[in-house]
C-alpha cells in the first residue's frame, strides 16, 4: 500500500507545464487512488466504482462500498492488493475489456474505419482481426452513417456492435442513425427490437489537431433519448466502462479523450465492470464540489494540490455518466459542500455544465451558499496555434481562482 | 434457375432502343421528345445483354425482363408462371394491401388516424411479388409507405389499424404510427421517416445473417434482407455507400427500387442526372435489373431470382421496379402536379385486374373464387377496424416504457435509487 501513496505523489507532474502539454509516461500514475492528505485525518480514499451492476450475472467481486466514505488505508476491501494485478495503460485497458468481452460473447463485434489490419488509429483495437478475423472486426469504408446504421441494423437482429469513430467528431456524419435510429428505434417499435451498441471514439481537445478533429460530442448528442453517455478518464474506469457498455442492453457512447491514451495504472487481474450511471469519488472534501470529467479531471486535480496547499478542501467527483447524470453521489457532496463548480471541456453553449448546472439548480437549490459556477472551453472552433488552443479550455490556476473565489 | 434472364436474350424488341450498357447516351433519346417526357422516358428501356445473370463481382451487366413474362403467355406454352395455389395466395394480398390502404383514407378523412399516412395503392405488386417469396426468419426493411410491406410479411391487419389508430394494441403500442411499422415476430424492421435511414439497417440485417453462417457457425443461416425504398432515396448517400458495403462484403441483401417517378412533387427525372437506376448496380459490382412493377408475375420472376443469389450467398442485387402510386404521396398531398394522363395510363395497368385477368385467362381461378377472396378481405379490414376502434389507448404509465431496454439508463436519483424504481415512473408521471 506503501507504494501506492508514493505513487500518487510521484504523479504530480501530469500536467507540470503551463503549456498543459502532459506527458504521462513519466510516471506510475494511479488516479484511481488520487487523493491528498487531509488536514485533519490521514485516510486513503477509495472510490465508489467497484460496485457490482444488479446484474445478478456479473462475476466483479462487491468490493468497494457505494458512498465513497473514507476507509481505512489497510482495509483489506479497500485495495487490489489481493492480488498482484497488471500495469496498463489506458488504450491497452481499453483493449483489454473489448477483448474479454468478445471471449466471452461471440456475437460482440468491432466495426469501424481501420480498426482491423491497422488496429485503430490509437490501437484500441490492436491485435482483435488476428485473432477474431475479419468479420467480427470489420473494416469499414469511409461511410460513417451507413456503417453506424448498419451496426444498428445488426443490433437489432442479435449482435453486438461496438462502433468505432475514427474521431469522434466523425460520428458527426452518422448524427442522423444515432439520433433517429439509435436512440428512437426502441421506442417506436414499441420495445420489439433491442439496440445493444457501443459507440466510442477518441474525441475532445488534443494536441493542435485543429477545429474539427478537437470537437467534443458530448453536448450534441445529450439531447437524444434513449442513449446513455459516459466518459472514461482512467485505465481503470476505461476497462470498467467499455465492459459495462458492451453488456448493456441499451445503446451506450463511449467518450474516450485523445490525450488519456497512454496514462498508466496498475489493473485488477479479476473481471470487474464500472456502473454505466454512478459517478466516481476522486477526492472526498469539504469547502466546494468540483464536478468535472475525463481530461479535465486532471486539470482539477492538478489544481486541487495547489488549493490544498492554499487551504482548502475540495471535493472532486468525476461524473463519469454524462447521461444521465448520477444524482445521488453529486447531491450528497452538494448537500455538504454548499457550493458547486463545474469544470468541463464542453463548450460553455448547451454543453454537459449547463445541463448539469440545471439539473443540480432544480435538484438541490435550497444546499446552495453560493451561484454554481461552471468553467467550460471558449465557444469558439479550436485554434490550431498552441497558445491560442491552450486558452480555449480550463487550465488549473482557473480553476484556483474559481475556488478562491467561490469560497469566500 | 437462371431462366428468366437468359430469356431476356430472346424477347422480341418492340422499341429501337437497344443499347448496351456502356453508353451513357440513352438520356438524350429520353428528353428527344419533350411532350411525352414525363409518360415516356424511363420506362421504354429495353436493355439486354449476352451474359448470364450468376455474374461474377466485377462484370456487373444491366438485365432487363420486362417483356419475360409476356413472351411465355403469348405462346400459351403449357408452362405457367405459378400454380393456382400460389395464384390465389398472391391475389389475396394484393387485395388485402388495396382494400387496407383504401380503409386508411377512410379513416382518416373521419378523423380515426392522424399526421402523415402514406398510402401504397398501386405499388402492390412488388410488395406482393416480393415478400410472398421470403420465409418468416428473412427480413423486410422499408419506409414510411410501410403498411403493406408490413401486412404482406404477416403482420396481421389489426395490428397494423391498431397502430394506426394509436392504440395501445398495435403493432408498436401506439408509439410508432403509420411510418413505423415493426415487428420482431415477422422480422419487420421498420417503418422509417427519413428516407435513406433504413438502408443501413437492411444492410447491417443482412450483415448479421453473414455473421452468424460465418462466425457463429450457424451453416444453415440463409436469411435474406429486402430494402424497399422510392425513387428519390436513389440520390441519397446512403443509397450508394449501403450499395458499396454489401457488394463488398457479399451480404444477402436485395434492394428494391420502387420507382414510382415521383418524390412528393420532385419528378425522379428533375432530381436524377442519370434516371435509370437500374444501372447504377452495376458501378458496385451487383446485377441491376429493371422491371415492370405494375406485373405481380414479372415481379415474382426477378424476385425469385434475386432472393436466390442472396440465399446461396452470391451477394446483393440492385432491382428497380416501374411502378405508380394512384393516391397522392401521403393522405395531405393535393396531388396536383401529376398529369391526369400518366395517372389515367398506370391506373389502365392496375396489377391486381392485371392478375385477375391472367388467372382467368388461364383458368387458373374462377371469378366467383376471386370474389369469395374479395369479400374475405373486405371482413379482415373490417374486423381490423372494429379491433382498433375498440382496443384502448395506450394509459399515461406507457409513456416512459420502452424508452431504454433497460431503464436504469435513466439514472440514479437524488434518493439514491434509480429513477426507475420510482412509482411516478410506472405512473408515467415522473419528469425526465
């Protein structure tokens, strides 16, 4: 357990340099143990996400207890240390639950532009052609809309797709089979057919890729019903997320971020899923509930340190299930915190902030001290410059000052 | 076998237009004759080619049978297309199909359905000619002009009325109406608004059967897909990207083009650069065939055909079917743009007096037999009216059913459980 607090400290550097470039390959990173001494207790905290999905099937072990209270750092539940587990990082997790998941079901399979012989344009699917074939992970031509539709089609007559965006802004062109079919087919055939899809790709602000390949999907596509949407931030929620997706019966998208590819962690070796709906405890507080996910959890993490040190006390959830929203875990920090900040990548325009600032306004209006505030990218197409693409979304001393300045 | 189409190299050509399918003259003869333009141009193609109809992928030729089926009556040979079984089993859907279609203008003019109703009378023949050939397990994908593609695969007509009516016995309970039309039991996969959305889902039905024959193992898997969709899909992308994945992957699709020249008010030929769509088969390496789709026999011939290089996994085919909507292209449609003498020339060619005819002629069915028929569709139609008037309407708690296959997509709420364990929610009163 030792290691693991020397890990977490080691970590610090994820996002070091003003010009947010990160390199995470420079660390055994463990954000699923990220937290910070509290000034008045030493606790390790644990997060929520261990929990067993009602399926009475599922084989992941119970391990973790739902409300993220702080446990004792040598709790034999609180840590995988049962068994010696395996370092991976986040695109080879990703990898990993779509492979087990294909084991375990023959009619999961792959489609998408070069996810077979080429492995995926970040290799999430590396490896799956030689050894599934052809068929189960299908190359596709460059039809987003109709290889969607037709991943939809094969839903509807009994297997299991997951569909992959080269980008996600891609799925843009397959906007009309997500919204209409794959989230309305359910419904309008009075619950006769099932559309069990995954749709996951890279998406979010990279490294100067340029205004449409650092597009962010996730506000677009929220209005939709009948779709789930959750956003994965590390190795292990990835595999989590992307073996719960599979097993759903509903459709579910997949946000992966481009620039989480390569964080590391060390995996259990069991089978264990991540709850599609609940979000994720990173580091329980008590002044302000920061709510954010997948990169931008970092941003806030990294910030978090420096308002430590300042004296504060955050609490940072990942909300992780972007649709809908886990308003059990988020209403509990507001009920005491008191006050609320979001930090997204979204667009400040109908992005996920402004729903979620919404939901929490009609939810817990009478907990609030102070105005949610919410930190979201510049409505603005992403520019291709570096210094010009690193003020179009949420940096760290941001996220400081809204702090400071929500808690005064 | 291969019979009907090597029979193409032999009918007579009663037109001068006889070319192959390279040129990409044809247009010009079709707008040489400005006045017939609408009533003539693309229906007097008689393209033949030498080659046999099993073609390999790349060589793609342009059959046309048009006049098939009219060479073999002429010679009174003693071979009919069909036996008096089958005869009667076709006449009877198609009747259904009218006098279901006829009800629905019906009804809606009284105020029993509502929104946009888009009724088939005319096109009966390819659906009848089609669908009458599948098994239960083949699929059936089609648009909003959905209803008698949906009866001719099985679906009962009460069913269908009941979902028209919005009751909450219908096909879809009432949540699907008129333009979706589904059914797992008789593998209707829809029932689509927008045109175009539900070739991909053809195409990914297909895709299945070719998965579970190749990797599940099932070898006896043979289903196969029918994608019904109009004239004006054939400019729609995903027309041509769905064409290209299924000759790619040799998925047992068939796609039916029911070309009926009209798109709401858009003549196929003001939309379309090149209005034989037949031969846009061919640039993905599938046979395109053009057919008379006012014949149910014709129909039936090019199906058999079709469905039976999908079956044997020989891959897609492209067919277009000539063929008229008598009403307007939904019950709100004036109708105003069609010329009364292309509406008077298609309705002289109605396919079910067409078939009547035929079965008379060849003593296949009396006349009294056909009436018993007619009468007993009339006592389906009725009875499905009596059903869905009588049947309830769908109660407040259906509202927030079937929105997920699994409700916890809904969330977990602010008490902890999730939102679906409300009551509100099996109350159907519950704010999402």
């Amino acid at each position: 357990m030792a290691a693991i607090f020397q890990g977490v400290g080691a970590a610090a550097p994820l996002s070091s340099s003003p010009s947010n470039s990160f390199d995470s390959n420079k660390s055994v990173f463990s954000p699923r143990r990220s937290f910070s001494v509290r000034k008045r207790a030493s606790f390790a905290v644990v997060r929520s996400d261990g929990i067993v999905n009602l399926n009475p099937k599922g084989r992941s072990a119970q391990r973790l207890i739902s409300n993220a209270v702080a446990t004792k750092a040598d709790s034999p539940a609180a840590s995988s240390s049962s068994k010696p587990g395996h370092e991976l990082l986040l695109f080879e997790a990703l990898q990993e639950g779509l492979e087990e998941e294909m084991e375990r079901d023959p009619r999961v399979c792959v489609m998408g532009e070069d996810v077979g012989h080429y492995g995926g344009s970040y290799k999430v699917t590396k490896g799956l052609a030689k050894r599934f074939g052809d068929l189960r992970v299908l190359d596709t031509p460059i039809a987003e809309n109709s290889f969607t539709g037709m991943g939809i089609g094969a839903a509807m007559t009994g297997l299991r797709p997951v569909i992959e965006g080269m980008n996600m802004g891609f799925l843009l062109l397959a906007f009309n089979q997500i919204s209409n079919n794959c989230g309305m087919l359910h419904y309008t055939s009075g619950g006769q057919f099932t559309i069990p899809v995954v749709i996951r790709g890279p998406g979010g602000v990279g490294r100067q890729l340029g205004a449409e390949h650092s597009q962010r999907l996730e506000s677009y596509f929220q209005s939709i019903p009948g779709i789930q949407m959750v956003a994965c931030s590390t190795p292990y929620n990835a595999k989590g997320l992307m073996k719960a997706a599979i097993r759903s019966e509903n459709p579910v998208i997949l946000f992966e971020h481009v620039l989480l590819y390569n964080l590391k962690e060390r995996l259990p070796d069991e089978d264990y899923i991540c709850n599609l709906e609940e979000a994720e405890m990173v580091r329980p507080g008590e002044h302000v509930t920061i709510l954010t996910y997948s990169r931008m959890r970092y941003h806030v993490m990294q910030a978090a340190k420096t308002l430590v040190n300042k004296g504060y006390d955050p609490e940072v959830i990942d909300i992780r299930s972007l649709k809908p929203f886990d308003l059990h875990t988020i209403g509990n920090s507001v009920k005491k915190t008191h006050r609320v900040l979001i930090v997204e990548e979204c667009m400040r325009t109908g992005g996920i902030g402004a729903s979620l600032t919404a939901a929490i306004t009609e939810n817990f209006n009478d907990y609030l001290d102070a105005p949610i505030m919410c930190l979201s990218s510049q409505d603005v197409p992403t520019p291709y410059a570096g210094t010009l693409e690193e003020v179009t979304v949420v940096q760290p001393a941001q996220i400081v000052t809204a702090v400071e300045q929500i808690c005064q | 076998m291969a019979s009907a189409f090597s029979a193409a190299k032999f009918s007579a050509q009663p037109f001068p237009l006889n070319h192959t399918s390279t040129t990409s003259h044809d247009s010009s003869i079709v707008f040489a004759k400005p006045t017939s333009l609408f009533l003539g141009s693309t229906r007097k193609l008689r393209l033949t080619s030498s080659s046999k109809f099993n073609l390999s992928r790349r060589s793609g030729t342009v059959d046309a049978v048009s006049d098939v089926v009219k060479q073999k009556k002429s010679k009174s040979s003693p071979s009919l297309l069909i036996t008096k079984e089958e005869g009667l089993e076709l006449y009877e859907d198609l009747v259904l199909g009218r006098a279901f279609e006829d009800m629905c203008a019906q009804m809606y003019y009284r105020g029993k359905m509502f929104g946009f109703v888009h009724l088939y009378n005319g096109q009966e023949a390819v659906s009848t000619g089609f669908i009458k050939l599948l098994k239960q397990q083949d699929s059936v994908v089609s648009t909003y002009r959905d209803h008698v593609h949906a009866l001719s695969k099985g679906v009962p007509a009460r069913a269908v009325m009941s979902e028209l009516f919005g009751k909450t016995t219908g096909c879809c309970r009432g949540q699907g109406g008129s333009m979706h039309m589904f059914s797992r039991e008789h593998n209707v996969l829809g029932g689509f608004a927008f045109i175009g959305e539900g070739i991909p889902i053809a195409t990914g039905a297909a895709f299945t059967s070719k998965y579970k024959r190749e990797v599940l193992k099932e070898a006896d898997c043979d289903h196969v897909t029918l994608a019904f969709f109009g004239d004006g899909t054939c400019n729609n992308g995903q027309f041509f990207e769905c064409l290209n994945m299924a000759a790619l992957w040799k998925l047992p699709i068939v796609f039916v083009v029911e070309n009926n020249l009209w798109a709401i008010g858009m003549s196929h030929l003001r939309a379309t650069s090149d209005p034989q769509i037949y031969k846009k088969g061919p640039a993905f390496g599938m046979p395109g065939i053009h057919v008379d789709g006012m014949d149910v026999l014709k129909v039936r011939e090019v199906a058999k055909e079709a469905i039976g290089r999908a079956r044997r996994g020989e891959g897609p085919t492209l067919v277009e079917c000539e063929t008229y909507r008598f009403r307007g292209h939904s019950l709100a449609d004036p109708d105003e743009l069609r010329d009364p003498a292309e509406k008077a020339h298609y309705a002289a060619r109605d396919p079910i007096t067409a078939l009547k005819k035929y079965l008379i002629e060849n003593s296949l069915a009396s006349e009294a037999e056909l009436k018993t028929i007619e009468k007993k569709i009339d006592e389906v139609v009725e009875d499905a009216v009596e059903f869905a008037d009588e049947s309830p309407v769908p109660a407040r708690s259906q509202l927030l059913e079937n929105v997920f296959a699994d409700p916890k997509g809904f969330g977990i709420g602010p008490d902890g459980r999730y939102r679906c364990e409300d009551p509100k929610f099996t109350e159907g009163t519950a704010h999402v």
